[in-house]
C-alpha cells in the first residue's frame, strides 16, 4: 500500500519486509507473493494478521495534522480490485480463492435466497360482520362466512368464549383499514397455536423467570439523589409484597451485575408458574417482556397492581427525565399509549385463559 504525503510515496512494510497493509490480500512473515495460502478480502484493503496499523500512524515521520491522501498507485490498485472480471466478490463456497491474476471465471453465484413472508401491517376492510361459534375444539371466530385462520393455515380456535368475544371485538372495531398491530389479543392466540419457536411450557417457564437477572425495579441507580429517593420510595413497597406474597428473597443493587437471586426463589416462582397452562404462560411472558420486569408482572397478575401503575413503575427512571427536560408527544405519548395497550392485553389475556368462563345467553319469553 503506497501513501503519499505531498514528497513522494512510500510503501509501509513490517519488519520482515512484508508489506504490512497490500490490497485485499495478506502474507505471512516469509511467504512468497503468489503463494496459495495468500488469503483474499473484499471491499476494501485489509490488515496483516498478527500485523497492526499502530506503527504505521504513529510513526514520527508522519504528521498528524495532515489527512492520507492516497496516491495514484493506490487508486489503480482499488480500480483493479473493482474489475469485474477477477470475481473477487464471487469466491467459490470452498475457500478463499489462490490467484491474483486474471485466471478462469468462476460461475455466477446462486440467486439469493427469497425473503421469507412477512404479513402485512394494514390492510383495507374485507369483511361486513364477524360472529362466534362453537366447534369441537373450542370457540371459531367468523368472518362473514369464513373462518378465521392462523399464518400457518390452522382453524382459530380458543379455548374460551371471553376469549373469542374479546378477539371478535378486535376485529369488529376495526375501521375501512385492518390494523394488524394494534390487535394483541389475536396475535397471542396466534402464538398460542403456532407456537412458531416450538417452545414447550418448561421452556416458557424459564424464558420468563430468566428477566429477574435484569428485572427493572431491582437495578438502583446512585445518582442523582431524587432519583434515588424516587425509586426507593416507589419500588421498594413492590420488592416487598411480592417478598410477603411468595415467602421469597428478591432484592436490589446499585451494581451492574444485578442482584444476586437466590435458587430457592426461582424454584418458587418456577413452581408457582408451573400452575398456569401454555395459553396463559404465552401471556405472561408478553407481559415480561413489555415491563421488563417479573415482579411487576406478577403484581399486574396477582391484581395488586393495575395496569397504568405498572407501566409506570416500569417507566420510572423515563418518567424522572420527562419531568425534569420535558414530554415530547409524538414520541414518549405514543411510547406510553403503545406499551399501556400491550401490557392490558398481556394481562387480560392470561386472566381470560387461566380461569373457566363461559358466557350465558338468558332465554327472553315472550
């Protein structure tokens, strides 16, 4: 590699003599140019391994006020590395290719892969009314005259009528325009039987107990002291209940590393979650996952706390510095509104699956 600095261009070599940074390729100490273990980089020029650029930028006879301005020999050699024809971009799937050289042409490479299908977000109206009705598996959803279905092609069925009254609702409120991403509930049902990550009920127990090494309301900051003061007051009662209500140890840091939770704690939250079935399991670890908090989750549960308290509490620290430099609406509003909505339906949907509700129609007599 040649650099210019306004006097002339030199060659930047190790102490073997080797050229410490060359075009798109490397040598070893003593290897001779050409050699077949020479190993090829795309795009741009690559370093020596074992080499460093350290000396080369900090040698005195460098100046540091003054940018690289490359040379012409350089820009040749960039030129040559973009000629199509030495497929420097196109090695085959072997091995890094051996020769400098214009040489045979390798064969195209395979056309990439196509995308794999992502569901649309929108998507206008195309259904006048939606009804409920009761198969042999559990409650359909109806639109118009055809079933509701799963991305993977399976009948939507849910366990419960709360629950299919609840998805219906989704769909009928719908406007002109379906929005995909605002109808949690039948998302969580499509989860619940998809199962896309092929995850059995021991794993989803683990996936969610996993968040108390980074629960939230367990990392304490040191300063500022209001903040400080804010969070002990709010987070602490929390730390406590769920402490009480489990017969467990939970408690808080100002360490990186987090709190260090005892075994026996995970293996009463383990068991305790091992009560609720894979529906209500999907939930809660819905419900982790926008508090990023398992103690907050199991407050929200528990009904010891409502929803709007637990956003709050698991937005503490976001709140502070809203109050102290201001709300942008377009921004924290929708942040808000958004993880309110996710959390309330994480919630109802654990409660609508892990309890048996039926619905009575009461006969009118004329």
């Amino acid at each position: 590699m040649l650099i210019d600095w306004g006097g002339g261009a030199q060659e930047a070599r190790a102490g073997d003599g080797a050229p410490l940074v060359s075009c798109g390729r490397w040598r070893r100490p003593g290897e001779a140019e050409g050699s077949a273990e020479a190993v090829r980089f795309p795009y741009s020029p690559s370093v020596r391994l074992g080499g460093s650029l350290r000396s080369v930028f900090s040698a005195p006879r460098f100046p540091a006020a003054r940018p690289l301005r490359p040379s012409g020999a350089m820009w040749r050699s960039y030129l040559r590395l973009r000629d199509p024809g030495r497929r420097l971009l196109n090695r085959p799937a072997g091995g890094p290719t051996a020769s400098v050289g214009p040489g045979p042409t390798h064969p195209a490479p395979a056309p990439a892969p196509a995308r794999a299908y992502a569901p649309p977000t929108e998507r206008k109206r195309f259904y006048q009314n939606v009804s409920i009705t009761q198969g042999e598996g559990g409650f359909e959803i109806n639109l118009d005259h055809r079933k509701l279905k799963t991305p993977q092609a399976k009948l939507f069925t849910v366990p419960s009528e709360a629950l299919a009254i609840a998805v219906a609702t989704e769909w009928d409120s719908q406007q002109d325009t379906i929005k995909y991403y605002t109808m949690h509930l039948t998302t969580l049902c499509n989860t619940s039987l998809d199962n896309p990550t092929q995850r059995n009920k021991d794993q989803l127990i683990q996936a969610a107990v996993k968040f108390l090494d980074t629960d939230t309301i367990c990392y304490r900051v040191e300063e500022p002291e209001t903040l400080v003061e804010l969070q002990k007051n709010e987070w602490d009662p929390i730390i406590a209940w769920a402490e009480k209500r489990y017969s467990v140890e939970i408690g808080s840091s100002t360490s990186i590393m987090g709190p260090s939770i005892p075994a026996k704690t995970r293996e009463v939250l383990v068991s305790h979650l091992a009560s609720y079935n894979m529906w209500a399991l999907q939930g809660i670890e819905f419900v982790v996952t926008q508090l990023k908090s398992m103690v907050l989750t199991l407050g929200l549960i528990d009904l010891h706390l409502t929803v709007e308290r637990a956003v709050l509490l698991s937005r503490l620290e976001e709140e502070y510095q809203i109050q102290k430099w201001g709300n942008i609406e377009w921004a924290h509003d929708y942040e808000l509104q958004e993880l309110r909505a996710r959390t309330a339906a994480g919630a109802l949907f654990v409660h609508l699956c892990s309890e048996s509700t039926t619905v009575k129609h009461k006969l009118l007599q004329e």
